[in-house]
C-alpha cells in the first residue's frame, strides 16, 4: 500500500513541458486551474491550509516549487533544508495538490506567462499588486486571489525551535 502511495505522489511531479500539455487538456475541457508557488522547505500546517484552500478556487491545483539553487537565492546558504526532490514528492503527496513541478528562477514570472492559470494565488502576506504574475492572468481575464495565513507556523519559526531544544544536544 505505502509503495502505491509514493508511486501515485511521484506521477503528480511533472516538467514545465507536462504541466503545459495538461493545462491544454484542462482549458478543452472548460477546467479551471489555480496555479501558486512557493518554497516549501518544512512543509506545516500553514502550507497544508494554505493549499487545501487554493484547491477550493478551481478544478486543478498546479503548484510550483522553487530549485534548491532558487531557495539558497531567496533565504540564504542555509536553505533549502529538504532537497527538491524531496520537497516535491512531499508536496505532491497532498489530497489537495493535483500536480507540481520545479522551477529555477527567483521569481515564477516565466511559468506564470507559460500556464496562464485561471487563478493566481499567493498567501496574505503578498499584497494583490506585488503579486508576481498578476499582470499575466488578467490580461488572459483570470483572477489574483491572496489567501490569509494561518497565525504562528512559519519554516522560519519551525527551523529556530528545533534548534533552541536540540542545540547542544548529540
């Protein structure tokens, strides 16, 4: 049973070129797909809230993850914690995520442009017109939607309390 479980997570990992062919299938089909990106290095409750409630706002969530090499760029040498790889089996691996892919830039402008989903969601932390990509699915008569944050769970917060209990320790 675990061993199907991880081979249903993996086939929801797609390339770039995966995600385009679905999102033409999805768009035939009059399907509605809601597209967010993020991180995800410790995956928490935060995340998990944070994706079942974009799932809500469409028919298909496609989420992006950012590379290893795009993490250490956004917060520091010290991170990602979790390699991609496993970030993203962890990712695909919720109910609520239909698939997911890895992307290298800094910012998901170019998959924004390539997917141009019906619904654009980041966390409430991202102001509607900072919102990378907006522009994009507005034009195509998306919507840009921000969702609010779950109060406390941060990986920030998660990396700084395992390291206060467990310093010192061997």
């Amino acid at each position: 049973m675990l061993s199907c479980t991880i081979a249903m997570s993996v086939q929801k990992i797609k390339t770039l070129d995966e995600i385009l062919a679905l999102r033409a299938e999805f768009r035939q089909g009059g399907r509605r797909v809601v597209f967010t990106n993020g991180c995800f290095d410790l995956l928490h409750v935060g995340h998990v809230r944070y994706l079942s409630e974009a799932r809500r706002l469409g028919d298909a969530l496609i989420v992006g993850i950012n590379s290893d090499s795009s993490v250490r760029g956004l917060k520091g040498p010290g991170r990602p914690v979790m390699p991609e790889t496993e970030r993203a089996e962890v990712v695909a691996a919720l109910a609520s995520v239909d698939y997911c892919f890895l992307f290298s830039e800094p910012t998901p402008q170019r998959v924004i442009d390539a997917i141009v989903p019906d619904v654009l969601v980041k966390g409430a932390d991202w102001d509607i017109s900072e919102i990378v990509g907006r522009d994009t699915v507005e034009r195509a008569g998306g919507e840009v939607r921000n969702i609010p944050l779950v109060a406390g769970p941060s990986t920030t917060r998660l990396i700084r309390k395992v390291l206060e209990r467990f310093s010192g320790r061997g």
